[in-house]
C-alpha cells in the first residue's frame, strides 16, 4: 500500500469517528477549533451557546499560548492529561490541541519520520508529549495499518539468518542484513563480516545484494585489512552464489565450505 493509500484509509476510519464538531464529542475537529479560539477572544457568535462557552472555560479550560522558543503564537492548547514531572517539555503544563484532520500529518511525522517505525505504545506516549486529544485507537490503527511496519513484520517471520558453528579460529562469516524496511537513501542491506574467532564486525551498506557489490565489498573493505580467511562461510548463501563470486574464488588460496563457496 502507498502512503497515499494509507492516509486514505487512516482519514476514512477518522471521518466516520472523529471529523464531528458536537460539543460532545471528544475531538476536535478544524472547525470546532475555530469556534473555541472565538470564544477565547471574546468574539461573539450565533452559533455559540453559553453551555458551549462554558464546557470551553471551564469544564476543559482551553488555552491560547506563546511559544516563543518555537516560533509559535496563540496555539490553541488543552492542560495535560498525561504528564509526568520527570518528563518535562517545552509545552510545560499544556499541551497543543490535535485537530482531527491533523492526525495523519502528526502521526507520520512522530512515527515514521521521527521514531523509524516504532510501537503504538510508544507512538502514542511521544505524540502525549506534545499534543492532547489524539486517542489511543487512533494511534493503534495508524499503526497497524501502516505498510512499512507490515513489511517488517513479514521480514521478521522469515528468519533471515542462520548461525554457522565456527570450525577453526580461520573462519569468517558474511551474511547481509536485509533494511528494506527501513532504506537509507538508495541503501538497503547491511553486509555483514565477522570474524568468528576474534568476533572483530565488520558492516558496509549495500544498494542492493548483488554479489558483485558484496565481493566488492570484501575486496576493498575487508581483505586489505583483515587478510584473506581460509574458510568463508554464509548462511546457506543463496543470495551470494552466483559466478561473479566464483570469478573472485578462482584465485582464493584457500578452501571454499558450506554450500557453493
Ligand atoms: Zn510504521
């Protein structure tokens, strides 16, 4: 799914929950913020009744507040629910009102951009840390929903790596680390060296995993420095077989184990 198609189905799920401006419901839509920002400056309105005036005075005490540090002037905030004192923020007492039709946008950015993809859970307790009116379900069901997360998910089920007994203080190990849910740029793999006697790591970003870009990856990382290993192994190495790494064993002094090596 892209992230279009995300957002779409996030905005359809919130449409039907939380894009209402009744004073009853518990979020706030743009439209029920511009109505509440009118009340704080005093402007009257037709279409606001005193009850209304009341719930935003005195029932959630809503508040206009400068930021200066953030370059931000009368935001609409709401007093903290979930603060804890060791964990203060710049917002202090206060946090900014999410609106509904800012949920996507807020979300992403916290648990895409920022966090790389992390939990709910944690989603959820960094968003309360700057924002208050986003609920729980909203966050669990960006979540759940969202593509890179389900890719992850499906990359961790398939055990990628196997470990390989070490059969002489000679053996190294290359395997890659495949980071397709979480590229650097045009990166997507980790290769991944070691020695299995000194446990000395060696790692390089791969675009892809070719095996002309891992045997390159040896031939000028690794071999120059570490010397050539007399049994190289991999786990199972499909994705290394190949006859641009034969090419490079056909001058390899030593012996070739474990699979096609
Ligand atoms: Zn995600």
């Amino acid at each position: 799914m892209s992230k279009e198609g995300h957002r779409e189905l996030f905005e359809k799920f919130c449409r039907t929950k939380y894009f209402d401006h009744t004073t009853t419901s518990k979020t706030v839509s743009e439209e029920k913020a511009k109505k509440i920002i009118d009340v704080l400056n005093g402007i009257e309105r037709s279409d606001v009744s005193n009850s209304f005036k009341f719930w935003v005075i005195k029932t959630k005490k809503f508040a206009l507040l400068n930021y200066p540090e953030l370059k931000l002037e009368n935001v609409l905030c709401l007093p903290a629910k979930q603060r804890n004192d060791n964990d203060k923020t710049v917002f202090g007492h206060h946090r900014i009102v999410a609106t509904a039709e800012k949920f996507y946008d807020i979300l992403e950015r916290v648990h895409s951009t920022k966090n790389g993809h992390v939990g709910y859970k944690k989603t959820l307790a960094e968003v309360q840390r700057m924002y208050e009116g986003l609920p729980r379900e909203a966050a669990q069901y960006f979540c759940s929903t969202c593509h890179i997360c389900q890719l992850k998910q499906q990359q961790n089920c398939t055990a990628p790596l196997k470990p390989i007994i070490s059969s002489g203080f000679l053996t190294r190990q290359i395997d890659l680390i495949d980071m397709r849910h979480m590229p650097d740029d045009s990166y997507c793999y980790i290769a991944h060296y070691m020695d299995h006697w000194s446990k000395f790591h060696v790692l390089w970003p791969l675009i892809n995993k070719s095996a002309i870009e891992v045997a390159s990856g040896l031939v000028h990382k690794v071999f120059p420095y570490f010397g050539l290993p007399k049994i190289l192994q991999s786990d199972n190495g499909r994705e290394f077989v190949n006859e641009v790494i034969r090419e490079i064993l056909k001058s390899w002094p030593g012996e070739v184990t474990n699979n096609q090596w």
